[in-house]
C-alpha cells in the first residue's frame, strides 16, 4: 500500500492507522526489501510513539520518497539503522525519539522554498550511534535544542535556510563542513569533545555563529569568508581559531576559558580575537610573544561588534587573568608585562573611584591615596618589574643633589668651604663624592654640608638612597627569578 498514491490510498481508504501498521509489519518481516520504501509519494507519515525493533538489523531506507508532509517519529524508540536518500519531505519530527543506530540523510531536500517554518524537529532527540547529514539543503529551520548525539554529528555539504538551532546539544564529535548557513546559527551551551567547522559560510545579514556557553575539548573553526564567533563563556580546552583566506573572522572569547588554543594572526590582526575577562588554562603565550610584544602587551582590543562595552574594572580583571595564566605557563616576561597593564588599569579604577559622587568622602579620599601610591610606584620603578627605572632615578638623584650641594652654601672639606665661587667645576666633583656615601648611607666623613639648606639636602638624599636602594634590589630579584 505504501506504493499506491495519495489518491489511491484515499480511494482505499488508507488511513494513517493502516499505514503504521503496514510499517510495523514490514520491520519484522525477514525479507530486508520490504524494509527499503523506493519512489513513494505519501501525504505524511505518522510513526509517533512507536518501538521500531525488527527481526535483525537491517536498514529502514527511504530513497526517492516524497512526504508532503510530516515524517512524525516523535517519542518512537527505532532500533533499526535508518537511511534516507534522495528524498523530498516537508517536515521531519524526532522530539523525544531515541535512535539506537546510525541515521544517514543524504542528497535529499526538506521543506520548500516558499516556506521558511522549522523542517526538521529533533527536540531532545537521542541518537546512540552517529548521525550524518550529507548533501542536503534544509530550506526552512532546524531544532536540534538538547539534543544528544553520542558518537559522530557529521553534516557535509549542507544549506540550511532557516535558523540553525542546537541550544545545549551533546555529542562526542561534531563536523560541519563544507556548510551554508542562510539565518543564525545558535550552539549556545553546547557540549562535546571536538567540534570542527570546516569551510563553513554564513549570509552576509547573519549575526555569526554563537558557541557562546559550550564545552568543547577541541574546537577548530575553518571559516570560508567573513565570519563572528561568539564563545561568551566557553570553555574551549585545545583547538584552532583560524582566518578565511578571503575576508575577516572575529571570535569573541569575553568571560572563556582558553587552553592549548592556535590563532591565525599576525601584530595587525590580533584584534580579530577579543579576551575580555577571559581565563586562561594552558594557553601558550610563549608562541605569541613576539606578537604581544609588537602590541605592547594589549590583548583587549577588539576589531568585531560586542555584546558589552569594556569597563576599567573589566580591563583590570582581563589582565589579571592573563598575567595568572602566562605565570602557570611558565612565561615570565609576559607575565611580567600583563602585571604592570593589570595594576595601570587598577590605578584608572582608582582614579575613577576618586571623582565619583557616587562613593562617600571616605571612599573617594582612599582611593585618591591608593591612585597617588600606585603612580609612585609606576614611577619609581614599574611596580617592581623595572629596575632600570630605579637605578635611573637613584643616579638623577645623586647627581641633582651634587649640583645643589656647593650652591646652598657648600660644602666643608679640609677646614676650607667648598663652592662654586671658590673651587668652579672642582665644587661639582666634591659635591658629587658628598652626594654618593650620603645617598650610599656610609657616612659624612670629612666632609659635610654648612648650610641648613644643604644638610635638609643631605639627609632628604639619604632618605632616598636607603629607600631606591631597598626598591632596587627588590625589583631586580623579582626580576631576575622571572
């Protein structure tokens, strides 16, 4: 009967009842043909809440078969293999089914041009095995939210016309290649161990793709022209995030956790990836220092559009993060870099804590203090990752002060007084030794300032030389353990 026409069928008086039945019976049947439906025309095929489990293993094939309109294997459990090929159906409906074998799909069309509603339903579907779908176009939408597909997700050669929805999707492997997305295209919460999309294209008014939310133990991302990668919140353990050959793919990871992760870029487009927030697990930055060393260790810029516009405290925070994961992987000097980003950014919060009328006097008056402290410690000496700043200033000190010892009334050395008018340039000289065991804490010994001017001086120096020279030492073993 399923070979008769809709109008025959009508005129027979075959109701979907019959045809269920007719099914059931074909599966358990020994001859594996009555399992292959070839060039049937059916108006739609109700095999909902059904428990398809026949006499062996064979396949459930449709080939050439059009269904006007839905294939329903809702809540079914189908134990069989099933393979549909070169089909033309409306509208598929899996909800809730559970497929204990593969399901392969090939070189068949669902839904219609001049409709763009959902074509394919598979709403908490489980497929236990793989599923593959492979030269194909979907003219309408696909549902596949908290769906489970526990080996392979294969789709191959793939146009969908309408929304792509896989919300909370569970797989073991997941590949899209060789995919046209016509409308958005949603893995937001999506799990698995390695997702690829490979050659993959998008129209030019959709949005991107969003992994926002998902868990992937590999992820590799192959676009085939201008692409947004929205992976909010994703944890991406290891994987690739490459450029098109033609075009620009931004990838925003604001709030990810990033691994062992490749990028494609160069110094001028490292801006492509934007990390906002984003924490860092075994991510190499060994591999890109030459790179962030070409950016002077800028990591937030963002070439694509965001969802959240950046904030001081969010910037401080995104450099924390990376300064703890560079520190984990052992690369001290960037390390070192996102350290002194981390604490200019904190000295902005501050800043911007001060001038807020928001925040009570208190608050304000703290933090202009800590503003003035971090300043001073930028300056001095890059918040202990610059010594060089240091000793650079401890010398300007030494010398400033030599200069004004012989001016402030000099300096007595040998029972005479030391000074420009007297001694010219040979004042500069002693001045210089006074100023050096001053700043050095050794002693005045036999010379020393006259005036009350020079003696504020000196003991001013020698306040500074104990201080720089405490800073100094810190700032070089911090530096030389890094």
């Amino acid at each position: 009967m399923f070979h008769l026409t809709p109008a025959e069928r009508r005129t027979a008086d075959v109701t979907s009842a019959t045809l269920r039945a007719a099914f059931l019976a074909d599966v358990d049947a020994d001859d594996p043909s009555r399992k292959e439906y070839v060039d049937v025309h059916l108006k739609e095929l109700d095999l909902s809440q059904l428990v398809v489990d026949g006499s062996d293993v064979a396949h459930v094939t449709f080939r050439e078969v059009t269904i006007d309109g839905t294939l329903d294997l809702s809540e079914s459990v189908v134990s069989q293999p099933v393979a549909i090929e070169g089909c033309h159906i409306d509208r598929v409906d899996v909800t809730d089914a559970v497929f204990e074998r593969t399901v392969d799909v090939r070189g068949t069309e669902f839904g219609t041009p001049s409709a763009s509603a959902t074509c394919l339903r598979a709403r908490r579907g489980s497929f236990e095995r793989t599923l593959r779908i492979s030269d194909t176009r979907f003219h309408g939408s696909v549902e596949f939210a908290h769906c489970s597909v526990r080996e392979w997700l294969n789709v191959d050669s793939v146009t969908v016309g309408g929304r792509a929805h896989f919300p909370n999707v569970s797989f073991g492997t997941a590949q899209f290649v060789s995919t046209t997305f016509r409308d958005d295209v949603e893995f937001v919460g999506a799990t698995g161990e390695y997702a690829i999309f490979d050659d993959i294209g998008v129209d030019e008014s959709v949005t991107g793709i969003d992994l926002s939310e998902g868990s992937f133990e590999r992820l590799r991302v192959y676009p085939a022209t201008d692409l947004e990668c929205r992976l909010r919140d994703a944890t991406i353990s290891a994987g690739d995030l490459d450029q098109p050959d033609t075009g620009v793919a931004t990838y925003d990871l604001t709030d990810a956790t990033v691994g062992d992760v490749d990028l494609e870029c160069e110094p001028d487009t490292f801006d492509r990836y934007r990390f906002y927030r984003t924490r860092f697990d075994g991510f190499h930055f060994a591999a890109y220092r030459d790179l962030l060393r070409s950016n002077r260790w800028r990591i937030h810029e963002y070439l694509g559009d965001s969802d959240e516009s950046e904030s001081v405290e969010g910037l401080e925070h995104t450099y924390l993060e990376a300064k703890q994961g560079a520190s984990d992987a052992g690369d001290s000097e960037t390390a070192s870099m996102f350290f002194v980003r981390e604490l200019r950014y904190r000295r902005r919060r501050y800043a911007a804590h001060a001038g807020s009328t928001d925040h009570s006097l208190t608050h304000r008056l703290h933090a202009a203090v800590r503003w003035m402290t971090n300043g001073f410690l930028d300056a001095v000496a890059g918040y202990g990752e610059r010594p060089g700043r240091t000793a650079a200033l401890a010398l300007a000190v030494m010398v400033g002060s030599a200069f004004v010892y012989p001016a402030s009334g000099g300096l007595s050395t040998g029972g005479e007084i030391v000074n420009y008018g007297s001694h010219g340039a040979d004042a500069v000289l002693n001045g210089l030794y006074f100023s050096v065991v001053t700043f050095a804490t050794l002693g005045l010994g036999d010379v020393y300032p006259v005036s009350d001017v020079g003696r504020f001086v000196a003991a001013s120096e020698g306040l500074a030389g104990a201080f720089l020279t405490a800073v100094f030492v810190f700032s070089l073993a911090r530096r030389v353990t890094r």
